[in-house]
C-alpha cells in the first residue's frame, strides 16, 4: 500500500520540523516547503494526497497557494 503524501508549507522552520517528525511518525511521506513558490515549484513535480499551508506568510499567502 502506498504511503500517503503530505506537503508542509510553513515559512518557520522549527514548525516544519515538529510537523514533520510527528507526521514521519505515523508512516506518511512527508516534504516541505518554506514558502508558497517553493510549495507550488514542488507540486507542480509531484501529487500530494494533502497539503497543509500555513496562511500567513511573506511574498504569497497560504490561500493563494
């Protein structure tokens, strides 16, 4: 059975990092991204099953990720 992908998006590292260890835990493939460009640049290259966005953060909103 297939792992299900999940994108982080946050622009604060140690968020990311807690999410991410937890998230790793329960047995999802987990990938990061720091801003919404970055989120979208790696998107646009692989499907992700969710993705959680933080919605305040420089140059591009979570909702307009």
């Amino acid at each position: 059975m297939a792992q299900t992908r999940l994108l982080l998006v946050d622009d604060d590292r140690t968020i990311l990092a807690v999410l991410a260890q937890a998230l790793r835990h329960k047995y999802y493939h987990v990938e990061l991204a720091e801003s919404g460009l970055e989120a979208l640049d790696i998107a646009a290259r692989n499907p992700f099953d969710l993705a959680i966005v933080d919605m305040r953060m420089p140059t591009m909103c979570g909702g307009d990720v």
